[in-house]
C-alpha cells in the first residue's frame, strides 16, 4: 500500500509517520466501522445516511444560528448544510463531522486539526480525527438533549428518545456516533464507514 499525504494544512511533519502508521492499521483488523441500516452494508448501524445529514444539519445550526434549528428548517432538510455542501458557507466548527464523508476514507486516533484529503493507492478517501470529532458531538449534545444531558449515562440516552420527539433521529445518531467515537479513542482504533 502506499500513501500520499496530498494536503494537510497547517499540520507538523511531525504527524505524517503517525498517520502513515494509522492508515496502515486501517487495512488491518480490527477497527470500527460505521454502518447504516441497509441491507449488506456491515458495521454498528447509525441508521441511514440521511440520518447522517439531519445531525450534521442540526450542527450547521448550532454553528450559524446558535441554537436548535427550527422544525421548518429541519423540514427543508437544513439548508444551511446545503449552504456549506455548496461552498457558501464554510464550518469551521463542525469540520469532522460535516466536512468528512459518508462514504470512504478515515477517522484517525490521533489529534489534528483540520479533516483533509488522502490518497492511498490512487484513491482518495477523508482523513479526519476521532478525538476532534468526539469534540464536536459533544459540544452538539447539550444543544440536542438541553439539560437532561448531564443527568444521561450510556444506554439511559436510549430510553429518553421518543417517536415523538422532532430531533429523535438527530439523537439516535449523535448517540451511536458518539459510542462508536468513544469507544474507538479508548481502544486506539481507526473508524471506517461500511
């Protein structure tokens, strides 16, 4: 296998040997892969990758609006992050989670900035960090959940999610996602989507 750091930017030489170890454990077992809800795709199911998109929509919002998004706006299927999709916003706040993608590529258990672009064997995949994306869910959790966070621990979170809730798929999400991170930085292991 070969690698090709293409572009990383404002990051020390120092971390390409680590990134290159990374990458090589990445082709190896064992690691976390993030899965969906379809038929044949393996990994822990976070749901669809729509449902992927309402939490990084309801992120969008918290980083230009402030606060939790409107039902409307989740409605509209959050234009903000269409806005950012299309180039005419830029997330500086949620980069690991909105700027990596769903289907190839990368998280990394090593601390780095900035997500960018990998090529490894002629194929570019995302390269973010599991540290900073575990960051980011949990500056989206109190936002999403309000006070009853601080009292939740594990599987509890589960048991507060309601049909009738309008951010229940933004909460199923953020709640495996953010096990699958933890779990992944606790046991030193690359994420990778199914």
């Amino acid at each position: 296998m070969s690698l090709f750091v293409s572009v990383i930017d404002d990051t020390d030489e120092e971390l390409i040997p680590s990134l290159e170890e990374a990458v090589a454990l990445s082709v190896k077992e064992p690691k976390l892969v993030i899965g969906t809800n379809v038929d044949g795709v393996q990994g822990e199911s976070i749901g669809s990758y729509g449902n992927l998109h309402k939490l990084r929509g309801f992120a969008a919002h918290i980083e230009f609006n402030g606060g939790t998004p409107t039902v409307e706006d989740q409605a509209a299927n959050y234009p903000l992050l269409r806005n950012i999709y299309e180039g005419e916003l830029i997330t500086k706040q949620f980069q690991h989670l909105i700027e990596h993608s769903d289907s190839d590529g990368f998280y990394l258990p090593i601390d780095f900035a900035e997500p960018f672009p990998l090529v490894i064997d002629e194929t570019l995949n995302s390269c973010g960090s599991s540290f900073q994306l575990l960051n980011e869910l949990n500056q989206i959790g109190p936002v999403l959940f309000g006070d009853s966070l601080a009292e939740l621990k594990g599987p509890e979170i589960f048991w507060t999610l309601d049909d009738f809730d309008p951010w229940v798929v933004e909460k199923l999400v953020w709640t495996r996602l953010r096990w699958l991170v933890r779990n992944a930085n606790k046991q030193n292991l690359v994420m990778t989507f199914g």
